[in-house]
C-alpha cells in the first residue's frame, strides 16, 4: 500500500510480477497508490496491472480527506497498466511509450482533475478504456489501440491520433476540433454521433460502418477516406474535401455538402433524401451510379463527368447544375441532351431537363419542372406547375405557362413570357422583352441588364425589383419616350447605359409603388 506516500522523483525500473509456482502466471497486483505524490517520478517496465491510483478519500477525525494522485511529469515508458485504475488521476505532462493500458479506466477526466495535456501515449494499448469525458488536449497518441474504448464527450482538441485505432469506440459528443490529426486512423463501425470533426484530418482513414449521425465535419480533410455503408445522416459536411472518399452503400439522409470537394469520390448506391444538399459541391468525375437522392438538392452542383446511370433524382433540385459530360442510362427525374438541337419533353412529375448545347425545346408538361436550355437559341416552356427555366446563353424563348414560375432569360435577347400565376422574370445580360401575364409578377434586374422592356406591366399588381442596385426611386429618371411617346422609359446612374421601357405605359403612373428596393 503506498497511499498518500510521497513518491516524488522517484526511479523504478525492470521490475517483474512474482509467479505463482502452481499456476507459472504473474500473481496479479493489488498495489495501491491513492492520494500519492509521483511528481516527476521514472517508471519503465513496470507491472502495475490492476494499481489504483484514484483519488484518495477518508474520513478521519471526522472530516473527509480527498486528495488525488499526483503523476505530473512521470515517465512511465513500456509499464503495464492493464486493468489498472487511473480515474481521476493528475496526469499532465505526462510521458508513456509503449505502454500497456488493456482496460485501464480513465473516467471523468475535468479541467481540475485527470488532465493528460500534451502527453504522449505513441503505440499505448488502451483497447476498451473508459475514457468518458476525458481531457485529452494535445495528446500525442500515434498508433494507439483505443479499440471499443468509450471516449463520450472526450475533449481531444488539437491531438495527433495518427494512425490510431477506434475500431468500434464510442466517441458520441467529443470534440475533436483544433487541428486533430486523425490520418490513416481506423475508425471502422465506431460511434461518432453528434461528434464535433471541424477541421480534423481523417486522410485515408477507415471510417467504414461509423455512426456520424448528427456530427460536424465542417471543413474536415476526408481524402480518400473510406466511409462504406457509413451512417451520414445529418452530418455536417460544409466545405468538407472528400475527394476520392469511398462512400458506397452509405445513409445520407439529413446530410449537408454545401460547397464540399468530391471530387472522383464514390457514392455509388448511396441514399440521400429531402434534406440531403449539395449546394455548390464540386462532384466532378464522381459515382452516384444507382444512388437514392430522392428529392435532394443539387443547386449549382458541378456534376461535370460525372456517371449517374440508374440515379434516382426524382424530386430533386438541381438548378444551375453543371451535367457537362455525364453518363445517364435508366437515370429517374432527369432528362439531358446532348450537343444537337434536341426536342426534350417532361412528365407528369416534377422533371428535370437539360437541354445542352444546340437550339432545343424543352417543354415541362405538368409539374414542378426545371428546364435549363444551356447554350443556343432554346424554346423553354414550363407547362403547368410552379416551374424554373433557364434559358442559358443565346436567345431564348422562356414560356411560363399556369403556376408561380421563375423565368431567367441568361445572355442574349430573350423573350419572356411568365403566363398565369405570379412569376419572377430576369432577362439577364441582353436586350430582352418581358410580359408577366396574368398575376402579380416581378421584373428582377441586376448590373449589365441591357436595355429590356416590358410589355402589359399591370400597374398595382406587378413590381419591379431593383435591390441590386441599393438605390431609390427619387435616383431615377422617369420619363415618355421621345421616339415612342407611348411607352415610359426608365433611367438611373446606378443602370449606366441600361434602361427599362414599359410598353404602353404613361410616365405619371409611375410611383415608388412599383418598385422594389
């Protein structure tokens, strides 16, 4: 028993368990060093299976003596902890190679008690530890075996785990943040819910099987990382590089690759859902092939070469996706065309249609429907349904039709008609001609519209919408055109040489009531 002793700077080294003569095994210790001082103490290979060094707690003369094992600044280089108890212990600074921690429990580590700061624990077996809660700050632990150890709500902030094995650990809560170096680590079928990865590297690490439900790998380096049959689901991947990430068969459902990298990554069978985004994903070159995206969104997505045989987008948003190169065969919910002036039609679902280069005509029938015409001189008609056309570059003609429809004219003199409903129209770069239709619709204009007009503006019920600019209706110039007293022209500084002509329209109607800013 070496309760309370003071032990500090003291040297143990080489020495063995005693062997039971019947058995031939180590007699297993039961050494005790609860409330002892080991303050700068050398330990190496040592057998201290089975030691306690918890926190010393007593009642004498009748008050409650706690007191915790101090091993600030030990050595303990290639010793055996196996089964040993260090909950609680002061561990700072601490120096552990090549150390055998099989089962050691290390619970409840707090900022006052069981920190192990910047210590190095490289090779250490800590195979099913009880870490939970654990202050591992800075912990240089390459190649440690925390194989189903329980790290819950572990702080981890910036250490270096390189190569470490998490093969089934729990490590639901724990903040791995500040730079954590988890490259090559095998993470296979551990539980990482609601974990916190922001900015940690898992390069090439072996995350097959692993539960991210509801983790933040936020910016998280996870090239060429295996995430086979992994649960994603609401996962945050915002700005995440996952290129040549393996992540077939995995669960997607919830998951969020806003502006992620993955680049040549595999999602081949993948299942993603209503909530699953891949806003402005770079996904170029990568495998989606017989995956589930099923009403996921892919807004402004670069699905350049991208292989989407047998995909199912049904539902799907991809507006302003870029599909240059990709493979479609039995594709669901998405319809591209080729170089050539190509004559696409729709469903009665919600399609989405690519026309491509060419001089093409896409036409939507019912549903939500998407249309981008691409390059050329495109005929877009959005047929019933809340549709978004995209006429591209070239000169288009965009048809609304029944429904709230967005008309995006694109470069080019395009010619906009919104139809029933309350339509949002942009003209674009261009001179274009605009006609709302029936309902209350928005003219939209930005920087380098060009000079458009537009043709039956319903004074009272549609609005032209000048945010873009930040100015205000007393900066603008209202005024009957000269060449053509019937309509009013509309001038301003902010439009440089762009106007806005409304057709058949007397200037004096015009108020701040028509506007938007």
């Amino acid at each position: 028993m070496f309760d309370l002793a003071n032990l500090s700077g003291i040297g143990i080294t080489d020495t063995a368990p005693a062997i039971d003569p019947g058995t031939g095994q180590p007699i297993p210790t039961t050494l005790s060093f609860r409330g002892a001082n080991l303050v700068g103490a050398s330990i190496e290979d040592v057998d201290f299976s089975n030691a306690d060094f918890r926190p010393f707690d007593a009642v004498r003369n009748g008050v409650l003596v706690v007191k915790a094992t101090d091993l600030t600044g030990l050595s303990f280089p290639d010793s055996n902890f196996s089964g040993s108890k260090l909950s609680g212990a002061i561990l700072d600074n601490a120096k552990a190679e090549d150390l055998n921690l099989n089962g050691v429990n290390f619970a409840s580590y707090t900022a006052s008690n069981g920190q192990v700061f910047r210590t190095q624990l490289n090779n250490a077996n800590l195979v099913g530890a009880n870490l939970v809660g654990a202050n591992l700050t800075q912990v240089v632990a390459e190649n440690v075996f925390l194989e189903s150890a329980d790290l819950t709500n572990a702080i981890i902030i910036g250490a270096d785990l390189s190569r470490a094995n998490f093969k089934g650990a729990t490590l639901a809560g724990a903040n791995l943040t500040g730079g954590v170096q988890l490259d090559n680590a095998l993470l296979e079928i551990a539980n990482l819910t609601g974990a916190n990865l922001t900015g940690a590297n898992i390069t090439d690490g072996n995350l097959k099987g692993a539960n991210l439900t509801g983790a933040d790998l936020d910016s998280t380096n996870l090239t060429r990382a295996n995430l086979e049959t992994a649960n994603l689901n609401n996962a945050s991947l915002i700005n995440a590089d996952l290129d040549n990430a393996f992540i077939q068969k995995s669960n997607l459902d919830g998951a969020n690759f806003t502006g992620a990298s993955l680049i040549g990554a595999d999602l081949k069978e993948g299942a993603g859902d209503n909530l699953t985004n891949f806003t402005n994903a770079n996904l170029t070159g990568a495998s989606l092939e017989v995956g589930s995206f099923i009403g996921s969104n892919f807004t402004n997505a670069n699905l350049t070469n991208t292989n989407l045989v047998k995909t199912d987008f049904t539902n799907a948003t991809l507006i302003g996706a870029n599909l240059t190169g990709a493979t479609l065969v039995d594709t669901v919910g998405l319809t591209v065309g080729d170089g050539g002036n190509n004559t696409l039609n729709g469903t009665g679902g919600n399609d989405n249609i690519f026309g491509n280069a060419g001089n093409d005509t896409l036409t939507g029938v019912a549903g939500n429907d998407y249309l981008d015409g691409g390059d050329g001189a495109d005929n877009l008609n959005g047929g019933d349904g809340n549709d978004y056309l995209s006429g591209g570059n070239g000169n288009d003609k965009l048809t609304g039709e029944a429904g709230a429809d967005t008309l995006i004219g694109g470069a080019g003199a395009d010619n906009l008609t919104g139809g029933g409903g309350a339509d949002k129209l942009t003209g674009g770069a261009g001179n274009d001609i605009m006609n709302g239709g029936a309902g209350n619709d928005t003219f939209i204009f930005a920087s380098g519209f060009g000079g458009d007009r537009i043709n039956a503006f319903a004074d009272g019920a549609d609005k032209i919408d000048l945010t873009a600019f930040a100015t205000s209706f007393g900066a603008l110039t209202v005024a009957q055109s000269t060449t053509n007293p019937a309509n009013t022209i509309i001038s301003g500084s902010v439009f440089g040489t762009s106007t806005i002509t409304l057709a058949n329209f007397t200037a004096t109607n015009v108020d701040a009531t028509d506007f938007i800013f």
